[in-house]
C-alpha cells in the first residue's frame, strides 16, 4: 500500500530574522524526500485573508543554496488573519483551496498565534484538519524556550549588533563623545544585553532590571550617573546600550509629551505599539542632554538605533545549523501524526511544546519569556558595567565624583542615590 502525498505549505510571519530561508530550505528538501508536495506561501497571512493566494511550487533545486541568505524568499507579513470573521474564513478556504494539509509557520508570537486560531476554525467550521507547527523565530528572543535555548536569528543579531557597537567604541574613543545606542527588542532586554555583554558597552540598561516599571528619568539619571563616573576615571567616553523594550512601560501619556515629529502614538495589526515608528534614540538623547545641563556637564551625545541592520544579514553558521535542525524537526513532527506545537531543540533532542502549554492565562496568547535577572549570565554582564553603586556615596567616593559636576556631595546625592536604592527619582 502506497503512502499517502501529502502537501505542505509554508509561510513566514512577523519581521525577518536571519535563518528564515534555511528553514524554508529544510522543510522543502524533507518534506520532499518523503514523497510530498511543498508549496511556499507569499507574504504570510496577508494574501489568503484577501481571498487571493500567491504561491509558489518549491523544489529541492529551488532551495538547495538559499540557507545561506538573509531575509525571506517567501517574504513576510505582520497581518493578522484573526480580527475580523471574514478574513479568517478566506484564509481557511484559500488553504483547503490549494490542498495544503501541513502547514509549517515560521514566526514569533503572534504568527503562533494565528496558526493555531487558523487550524482551529478550520477544524471547527469547515471539518477540516489542517495539522500545523510552529518554528519560532524572532531576534528578539522572547519566545517562552526554556533557559539557554534562543529563538533562531537572536545569535546572528547580537553578533552583527556587536560589531557594529564595537565600532561605535572606537569611535567615541577616538572623538571623545559618548553613543547612546537602543536596541530592538520590544518589551525585553535579551537583545540589547547579548550584543552590550558581547560589545564591552560601558552601560547595557534592559527593562528587567527595574521590575518592568521604570521612567524616563530613572533611565536618564542611570546613564549620567555612569557618564560622571567615567569622568571621574578620566574618561569623557563610552557607549550605552538602551533596550527598546523601555518604550513599552513608559506611559502613553509620557510619550505623547516627549514626541517632537509624530502627534499620535502608531499601533500595529496585532495592538503592538509601533516602536520602530518612536525614534527613542533622539528622547534619550535630549533628555540626558537636559540632565547633564543641569549638573554642569558638557560632553557630545551621539545616538543611534540598532535593529533593522540586524534582522536581514546574513545567518551565521550557529544560526544555519540551527535551523537546518529545527525545519526538519518539523516535518518529522508533521510526518509522526503531531499538530498544533512549537518546535524546539533541546539537548539534541526535537521537542514540541504545545501552545495551549505557551498561553498566558490572562491573554489567551502566547507567554513572553524576559531576561532573567537573577542569571549568571546577567550578574557576570552587570558585573563589568560601570555604574554608580552604594560605596560610590561615600564621602570619599563624592569627592572624587561631584569635581565634574557643579554639584555639592550632598547635592550629588540627593539627585542620584535613589538610582542604587531603586526608589523614586527626586523632584528638581
């Protein structure tokens, strides 16, 4: 008795990471292998919620060299099939349409997300059984994995972001300034420590710390306080990197008062506050500007955003193998009667995690995995971060400090100590 062909079908969701192709590339070349049909799904959700599909029939030649690119050979798409009836219905029938029975998603969260609202109206309302996984990619590594497990793209992304800061060192070395540069992450630090930890940034500054309830000034008050240290070593440079993630504890209202180009706040398909469209970079770099006028401190801020120049290049080689593995994982998970979980690796095993295991109770979506701050890997990473810390109010430690402020140490210490104590930061 002749085995059954099945078809597969593959789409990308959310924003490019690097190993996307080398996932499409290994589900293709496997699930070919084992006698199926493999068809590529253009721009994730967005055109089959539009009634009107647009594919491609993927081959073994087709993708046999594409692991090694960056980007989506399938393209992508943040559009969320889930918000409107109509929608969701097309994008069922646009699957049973073209015969897929397999439905492999590459993406973060909310491509999860959808997938799984997808299979499950399918089944519901059109007695149809779509089995489908998940392969979770993001740089932003905020995906519930277990601990020391990263989502695909995050090590290509940090060591790209570590170059780059690398360079800006140099540079502030060179010139006597300081970078101030924000990392993408949305409401985690995970990137923004990888490439500061990686980097030997002077300063790595991450939500997490502060509980996930933090101000803008808190932030300002963090970094001016290591700019006066620096001072006080003899060094008018460095570099802080600044999670993006802030901009999703700060109060809309606090935002909508620093913006100085954009009158309204911009939310994507999925209730996300556009954080690409903040330039949190240049709110940073006037509010420590303000700050450090206020203490009489005149050094060259530089501010720069690090993210889109990370999430097309080119995978490295751990992110390749890594994907290889995971697309696989994937078809063989598929292939052994498994549905409706996202695939991992773990202590070179393939081990599915169902995603009503993933949800967060309150939401109905899937948890968001934050940097642990009681790890070794983030004691070690503060550890070399210069600082103020409690022995730097001293008297003897203010004496060495206040020279380059125009500040008295009582003064010095009324504006900064609630900085190492974590309370409230003082009214000016």
């Amino acid at each position: 008795m002749s085995k059954k062909t099945h078809t597969y079908g593959i789409l990308v969701g959310g924003g490019p990471a690097p190993g996307i192709n080398s996932v499409i590339s290994s589900v293709t070349i496997e699930a070919t292998k084992r006698g199926h049909n493999v068809i590529g799904i253009y721009e994730g959700f967005k055109n089959l919620m539009a009634g009107a599909a647009q594919t491609e029939v993927l081959t073994i030649p087709k993708v046999s060299r594409i692991h090694r690119l960056g980007g989506s050979i399938l393209f992508t798409s943040r559009a969320n099939p889930t918000k409107k009836e109509a929608e969701l219905r097309n994008t069922v029938e646009e699957i049973k349409k073209l015969g897929i029975t397999h439905l492999v998603t590459i993406g973060g969260d909310d491509t999860l997300f959808s997938a799984s609202s997808v299979a499950a109206h399918s089944k519901k309302h059109y007695d149809y059984d779509l089995a489908f996984t998940h392969v979770p990619k993001t740089i932003d590594n905020d995906l519930p994995l277990p601990a020391g497990i990263p989502t695909f793209g995050f090590e290509t992304a940090r060591s790209e972001g570590a170059r780059i800061v690398h360079t800006y060192f140099s540079d502030a070395r060179t010139t006597g300034r300081w970078f101030v540069v924000v990392a993408m992450g949305r409401k985690t630090g995970h990137l923004a420590l990888g490439i500061g930890k990686s980097a030997s940034a002077t300063l790595t500054l991450i939500p997490e710390e502060f509980d996930n309830q933090v101000n803008l000034q808190t932030v300002v008050d963090t970094i001016v306080g290591c700019i006066i240290k620096r001072l006080a070593e003899g060094r008018n440079y460095g570099v802080v990197v600044v999670a993006e993630g802030f901009l999703e504890f700060l109060k809309t209202e606090e935002l909508k008062s620093l913006l100085t180009t954009q009158s309204s706040l911009e939310f994507d398909e999925h209730g996300h506050l556009r954080l690409s469209e903040l330039n949190f970079s240049d709110i940073l770099k006037l509010a420590i500007n303000k700050r450090m006028k206020q203490v009489g401190i005149n050094l060259r801020i530089n501010d720069q955003e690090l993210g889109y120049e990370l999430r097309c290049v080119d995978p490295c080689a751990y992110d390749i193998d890594y994907t290889r593995n995971l697309g696989f994982g994937a078809v063989d998970y598929l292939e052994s009667g498994g549905s409706n979980a996202m695939i991992t690796i773990q202590g070179e095993r393939i081990v599915p995690l169902r995603f009503e295991d993933l949800k967060d109770p309150e939401t109905g979506k899937t948890r968001i995995r934050m940097v642990d701050t009681n790890s070794l890997s983030y004691k070690i990473a503060r550890e070399y971060m210069i600082r103020l810390r409690e022995d730097d109010f001293t008297e003897d430690a203010l004496k060495r400090l206040t020279p380059h402020t125009n500040l008295s140490p009582k003064e010095f210490s009324d504006l900064f100590h609630y900085v190492v104590k974590g309370a409230e930061p003082a009214k000016v």
